[in-house]
C-alpha cells in the first residue's frame, strides 16, 4: 500500500514538472495583443480613465503590444505607473491568450493642503497630487507651512477621529498649524478659533470643547471670545474679544531721513522759550530781577515821526510855555520847520500909558 502511495506521487510530481515546461513554452511563443486596464474608484470622483492610463504609457515607453510574453516586465509596468501623482497603486497580469490586464487605483486623497501660494492634496502615503481646476475633491482643509520633518500628515489621527464624529465634522471646517505646540482649528461658528495645542489627546480636548460650548457659550455670547484654548489639561482658557492691547509704535528709520519742518517749534537744552523759524511775534515784557535788567540794558525806543497837525491857534506871547521833554530819553523829533507869520504888536489905545 505505501509503494502504491509513493508511485503516484512521484507520478504527479512529474505530470507537474511536463506542465509547467509545457506552459513556458507555450508562453514564450505566446505574444501580447491586447490591454485591457481596470480603474478601481473608491469615490464618485473619477479623473482616472483608461484613455489616461494608455496615454501614461506612451509617455513613459512602455511598449507592451506585438511583444512576447516572456519579454514583459510587468514590475516594470508598475512602478512606472505608480509614478503617477494620479494614480494609488498599480497590479499587472496576463490573462489568456496574450491579454495583459492591468488593474489602476486612484489617489484618494485625505486633506487638501495651502502653502504659502503652493495648494496640492496628500493621499494617507504622503503622495502628493497637485490641485488643479480640472479635479476638486472634498476633503478637510489644512494651512501652514511645511518640511519634510514638519509634515501635515501629523494630523492625520486627529482628522480621522473628527471624521467619526458626526458633531465634530460638521463643527471643523479647517486646520491652521502654525507650529507643533499650536494647532487651531476653524469652527463653523463664526466669531472665534480653537487653539488645540498639540496633535496628542485630542478626544479629551473635544470633550472639553463640547463642554465649553454647552455651559458657557449660551451665557457670554457667541461673539464674546475670539480665541478657546483647550491644549492644557483639565482647564480652559478663553481670550475675550474686546481686551485692550497696548499698540506699540514701530520704529521707522526713514523717518530719520526727513527735512525737518521749519515751521515747527523746537526748543534747546539751554534755551528759555521756544524759538519760531518762521515768525517772531513780538512778546511781552518778563519781569526779571533789577540785576538782570542792569547787566542788560534795554535800547532806547524809537518815536515815530510827528505827523503834521492843524497850524497852532495865535496866543498872546506871555502865555506861550516852552515844551518840557521828557528826563531820560531822547527828545522826540521834530516836525519839519515852517514859516511863521510875522508878529504884530499890538498898538497902544488913547488913554492909557
């Protein structure tokens, strides 16, 4: 019984080895005449096609048609294809009768992620695929700005478990990473952000986010806060939206360069009163102690010249009384001299003597 045993495995261990040397063989005459390509689409959106997936090909060189079998490199094939910031994943085979089929999935992508000016999305890989107007996908948006040790998949775990939640996912419209202790998130209430701290612990933060919300919210108003910080434990802070901020005034060095203004008032170290470039307006008398008016004598003021007045009337000449100047100042000048009338004596009456 055993000998009839190791007979017919040897005999099918032969027929085994005669097929397979058959079928290579048979392989190696065998030519490809046919592509058939299969796009797996985990969404609704579909911006792998076939056509797209042929044209890549030819871009690449990869001549597959009137080739025999043997003389194909389906690894080759896809890790051409895989280079396509288009495509997920790419799965090649040969099919009956020269057919080589080839199975395409497209990127999914998990976020959308702004730049600076630079906008592209990120597959769960950290594929990248450049945003274009030909393709949207509606997936959570996040800003900042990225390196490679810096990398927005770190948010990865925290996008997904807002997905889960229903609440949260039509609560979070955006992410904002500003660095790694500082991660905001953009509410769909308007009015204030939410500053999460780091990308850890999250489902307690939400908590006390909700928490926040429930209590407090309702009382203050929904404008009374701009910023919730929830990234220390078991506390919330919140920043009051009409605070005062001390404004600082920056220092401009162009203002260094300027003309001064002359008709500005500037005032020294040593001077007593402001000095006026434009004007000198005469001002009024200080009153200082008699040695500073000893020590600076004040000039002797100036009269105006007499203007010519009405001709004197004629007086006896015992009632005319010579004109006293003033003591101490100059005598006033005099009016231009002008002829006179000669004096006439009065003629003694009868009578008299």
């Amino acid at each position: 019984m055993k000998i009839f045993r190791y007979i017919l495995l040897i005999v099918l261990t032969s027929l085994m080895i005669v097929g397979i040397l058959w079928a290579r063989d048979k392989s190696r005459d065998e030519v490809c005449n046919e592509i058939r390509i299969e796009v797996i689409n985990d969404d609704s959106t579909h911006f792998v096609t076939p056509a797209g997936v042929l044209e890549e090909m030819d871009r690449k060189h990869i001549i597959v048609k009137g080739k025999p079998v043997w003389q194909i490199n389906v690894e080759d094939i896809e890790a051409k294809l895989s280079e396509s910031q288009y495509i997920e994943s790419v799965q090649c085979l040969f099919e009956d009768g020269g057919c080589l089929k080839i199975k395409v999935a497209q990127i999914v992508p998990v976020m959308r992620v702004f730049d600076g000016d630079d906008s592209y999305y990120l597959n769960k890989k950290g594929k990248i695929m450049r945003a274009n107007t030909t393709f949207y996908a509606d997936v959570p948006i996040v800003e900042g700005h990225f390196t490679k040790q810096f990398s927005p998949l770190r948010l990865l775990p925290m996008i997904k478990y807002v997905e889960s939640d229903s609440s949260l996912n039509a609560l979070v419209t955006m992410y904002c990473m500003r660095d790694s202790n500082n991660i905001f998130i953009v509410p769909s209430i308007h009015g204030h952000v939410v500053n999460m701290g780091r990308c850890d612990n999250f489902a307690n933060k939400f908590a006390k986010l909700k928490l926040f919300y429930k209590k407090v919210m309702p009382v203050k108003g929904w404008m009374y806060y701009d910023t919730i910080s929830v990234k220390w434990n078991h506390q919330i802070v919140a920043t009051r939206r009409d605070k005062v901020v001390e404004r600082v005034q920056e220092y401009n060095p162009e203002d260094d360069e300027q003309a001064d203004d002359p008709g500005t008032m500037r005032v020294s170290d040593n001077s007593r009163a402001p000095v006026n470039k434009m004007t000198r307006e005469k001002q009024a008398p200080s009153t200082t102690p008699a040695a500073t008016q000893a020590s600076s004598p004040k000039p002797a003021e100036s009269k105006p010249a007499a203007q010519p007045s009405k001709p004197p009337e004629k007086k006896p000449p015992e009632q005319a009384a010579p004109a006293k100047s003033p003591p101490n100042k100059p005598a006033a000048a005099k009016p231009a001299a002008t002829a006179k009338p000669a004096a006439t004596k009065p003629v003694a009456k009868p009578g008299k003597k």
